[in-house]
C-alpha cells in the first residue's frame, strides 16, 4: 500500500494506513511465517477447485445470549447448501425474508456504516456497526428486514482517554458486544485506536466503562508502554501503543480469548487469554497473524473466531478498506492461542462486481434463528476507492474444506 493510496482514506483511519505505507517505504517489508500464521501452501498460488462444502453439523448450537463462538451451522442441501432462511416469502405471503447481499435500510445511519457486530438474544437481532465515530448506535429487528434505530449504545467520558473529540481523526469504531456469565453485557470498542471495555445489564445499552484506562494499548495488556512521543496520542510514531478491532470468543469450555488488531508497525492479529470480562491473563499478547499473501498487502484486522468440532478458524480482513481489494480470508489450528494456518483458498469473500459486491470485510457471525449461520459484512457502494461501506448479510457454512464457503442468491 503506497503513501498515496493511504491518504485517499478517510481521516479515522489514514494514520494508521500510513503508519503501514511507512513501514514498507522503510523496507520493513509485510512479514513472513514468523508471524505466527502460517500459509497452508508455501507459494501464493492460485485457489484450487472450489470442492462441494462438507457441513460441520456437529457444533453446538447458538445459546441465543450474544456469544458467538458457538453459532450453529446450516445444513448443505443436495443443491449446494441453501441454507434454512430464504430471500423471499412463502408461497402463502408470509413475512419477507433478507435479500442476501443487499444494502440494509439503517434509519439514522450515516453514508458510511461499517464494522457490523450483531448478536441474537431471545429473538431479537441488535446490529452494532461503526457509524458517527463520535459514538456508538445499536439497531434492531425481529426479522432481519426492517431495523429500527434505538439509539447511542455507547458514547465517550468527555475527559478521559477515550474521548474521541481530542483524539485528532482518530474516532469510535468497531463494537463488539458479548455476554457474561453474570448475564451482563460487555462491549468492546476502538477509540482513538486503543480498545476499551464497558458494560451494560442490557444489549441496548447504555454500555458504562469498566475501566478508568483502555484494555488494550497505552502499555496496557502489553501493547506498548504507555510513553507518548510525538505531538499526540495519535501522532503516527506512538503507533506501538495502538490496538484496534476487539473479539471475544467463549469456547465449549468455558474459556474465553481476546483477539485484537496491533501494530509492529504492520498490522498484525494477537489473543490474550481471558481471566474475567475485564481482565486478561496474559501480559504480553500472543501474535497468530500477519500479512504474509499479496492479496492482503500489509494488513490483518478485524478478527473473528468460532470453534468447530475441536478446531478454530480465525477469519479476518485484508488489504485497504476504502478499495476494492480489501478480502476476508480464514485461518485454522487446533488451539485458540494458535498456531494457526492459512486456507490455501484464500481470500474466501472478495469483490464481485456482477452482485455489485465491492471490498467486503469486517464482518461478524450469528445464528439465523432457524439453525443456520448468517454472516453480517460491509461492502463499498461502487468500485471507486472512498468510504462508502453498507451492511450486508449473506448465509454461510462451514466444514473441513474450505474451512468458510458463502453462499449466494
């Protein structure tokens, strides 16, 4: 990614772009298997034959109470894995169902809405994407088509570290909300590039800081050392103390990893493992991912984790977000701490522009409601690079090989 191209991004993430762009102009290069994530194939070669999906029906099924780690999956049928909810009503005029791959009608959302965290709690869906950046708004629906707007799910402490306003560019992104086991919820959120954690007794918010500092960052869960150089907090050269894009996963034991984006100066992906909603027990993170491919140029972000019949797949973001490159790719291992491997098929969703379907990414996985998996992404409005991203959804499956396959109209 060239320094060029790094300043044709928006503000809120052009630093964190540059940070990379500088990098490479330093020779640093974008890595190589000692980040912690290895290819499955050792030349960047060219996807094999796409294989019938073989369901992992195995997995247990979504406890409806916004962990993640366990949404179910959908059978594949013998046309190639329709999966249990459709586009359209039935024969009978029943309710309409999402049409897979199409912008959502969002009301009160901005032209630039990003990042979507959805979870599903007795029978209700509740969307978190990136919006405002000064905030962050939850939506909902009973039926994955019509969303109303309910509102600020979390807004800054004016004062203190993650008060977006004298941050410079650098705003609120990328929530992630998951429940307790003391039937909380916790959201995990981006602002002013380091994460922070804050609670609520319901998924509407409003979510309150557990913390008077952030969880990671500013030296906190060994990201950085909470020296500031430069001008500001955001000043490129402190890129060391930033963590962006936080993820939660609840094994079928019980046990709970943080996964997060940090900066080498190159983005990379690290797990912490999980003392308590708040708390880590680790004090250095644990690098499992790295761009090492061409096709994610020198960035890795946006994870999200799911166990399946004892494995774990990593899938994640690649590239530019604001272009059409920007891909989501998977990675499999045996262990939540890594290490993990790549798909040799990656990127496993990219562009496609006969569905209109430009720089797809950052996404987040829930149960449909019906047994099935739905995959909530953004996607850019037209091929031009900007910040222009929409929710989608799109049904998929997983199984052994390809370890993700979405599946479309």
């Amino acid at each position: 990614m060239s320094l060029r191209s790094a300043l044709m991004l928006p503000p809120s993430r052009a630093l964190l772009a540059c940070s990379v762009a500088m990098t490479m102009f330093m020779g640093a290069g974008c890595g190589a298997d000692d980040e912690g994530v290895s290819p499955s194939d050792p030349a960047d070669a060219a996807a094999p034959e796409a294989s019938q999906p073989k369901p992992d029906t195995g997995a247990p099924p979504a406890d409806a109470s916004g962990d993640e780690g366990n949404v179910s999956v959908p059978d594949a049928d013998a046309e190639g894995g329709k999966p249990p909810v459709s586009d359209s009503g039935d024969a009978e005029g029943g309710a309409p169902k999402p049409a897979w791959h199409t912008p959502l009608v969002l009301p009160n959302s901005g032209s630039d809405t990003a990042d979507p965290h959805c979870i599903l709690v007795d029978g209700t869906w509740y969307l978190y994407p990136t919006s405002s950046q000064k905030d962050l708004d939850v939506w909902t629906s009973t039926d994955l088509v019509e969303w109303t707007y309910r509102g600020v799910a979390w807004q800054p402490t004016v004062g203190t570290w993650n008060d977006v306003t004298n941050t410079g560019d650098f705003g609120a992104w990328a929530p992630s909300v998951h429940k307790g086991d003391d039937g909380a919820f916790y959201m995990y959120y981006t602002a002013g590039a380091r994460v922070g954690v804050a609670r609520s007794a319901t998924p509407l918010g409003p979510f309150v800081e557990e913390l008077d500092h952030p969880l990671l960052g500013d030296g906190h869960g060994g990201v950085g050392d909470g020296v500031q150089v430069g001008s500001s907090s955001t000043d490129l050269l402190n890129y060391q103390e930033f963590s962006i894009d936080a993820f939660v996963l609840r094994t079928s034991q019980g046990k709970r990893f943080l996964y997060a984006t940090m900066y080498v100066p190159m983005s990379v992906i690290a797990v912490w493992p999980m003392t308590s909603m708040t708390e880590l027990g680790a004090a250095t993170p644990t690098v499992i991912g790295g761009p090492n491919f061409a096709w994610e140029s020198a960035i890795m972000e946006g994870p999200f984790v799911v166990e399946r019949n004892g494995r774990f797949i990593l899938t994640y973001s690649g590239n530019a977000f604001a272009t059409t490159a920007y891909a989501l790719g998977a990675a499999v291992s045996d262990d939540p701490m890594g290490p993990f491997t790549k798909d040799v098929g990656n990127p496993f969703f990219a562009s496609n522009d006969g569905l209109g379907i430009w720089g797809p990414g950052h996404h987040s996985f829930v149960d449909d409601g019906s047994g099935g998996t739905l995959m909530f992404y953004h996607a850019k409005g037209s091929p031009n690079d900007g910040a222009d991203r929409h929710v989608r959804i799109a049904p998929v499956v997983f199984a052994d090989a390809p370890p993700v396959t979405v599946l479309y109209p």
